[in-house]
C-alpha cells in the first residue's frame, strides 16, 4: 500500500513588479503604463506611500512612472523623498557598478 503524501501547494511570490507588503514598484523593462497601473492600484488599497525602486536604464522610466501617475491620474499625490545610490555588480567582466533610485510617492495633505 503508498503511502499517500499531502499535497504541497507552492505559494508563489508576488510579482516581480510589485511586493505588496512593502508597497514597492519594481521598475524595469515593461512599458510604463504597466507600472503606472501598479503605483494606482497599490493607492486604490489603500496604502499611505508607494516606493519606486529603480536601477541604471530604467531610472528614467521610474521618474515618468511618478510624473505620468501624479499629473494624468492622481493629483493629489506628492514626491516624499528620492533617493539616489549606487550597488556594486558582479559580471562575467568583473565587478561594475549601477546606479540605483528610490521615489517614494504619498497623498497630499
């Protein structure tokens, strides 16, 4: 007789894009708009701030998601803090270095 195992859910992690426990936007290779609609729907469940984290290339893409969310479709949405950094990668050409940002997004008073 088989002995008969539980069934193992995997629980997968969150999107790549966002972590809802941290109210972060990962910002990389997608269109905006996708990360525009992320950033609205994380203020729709009500979370106080929403951090756009960012490196090299898409750190442009980051500073239009904030734009673009504050002016076109949430108004009353404010810059609470930017900050700017820069990690060290290993390569296959040794080690190189990104540069990092982080947009905190926030209601208005």
């Amino acid at each position: 007789m088989a002995e008969e195992k539980p069934a193992v859910t995997e629980e997968k992690p969150a999107a790549k894009e966002k972590s809802t426990a941290e109210n972060v936007v990962f910002i990389g290779i997608k269109p905006v708009m996708n990360y525009v609609l992320a950033v609205i729907t994380q203020f729709n469940m009500g979370t106080g701030d929403v951090t756009l984290k960012a490196r090299g290339q898409a750190i442009s893409r980051a500073v239009d998601v904030a734009e673009i969310t504050r002016n076109r479709f949430l108004q009353g949405l404010v810059v609470r803090n930017i900050s700017i950094g820069t990690e060290e990668l290993q390569g296959d050409r040794g080690a190189t270095n990104v540069s990092t940002v982080e947009i905190v997004l926030g209601r208005g008073k």
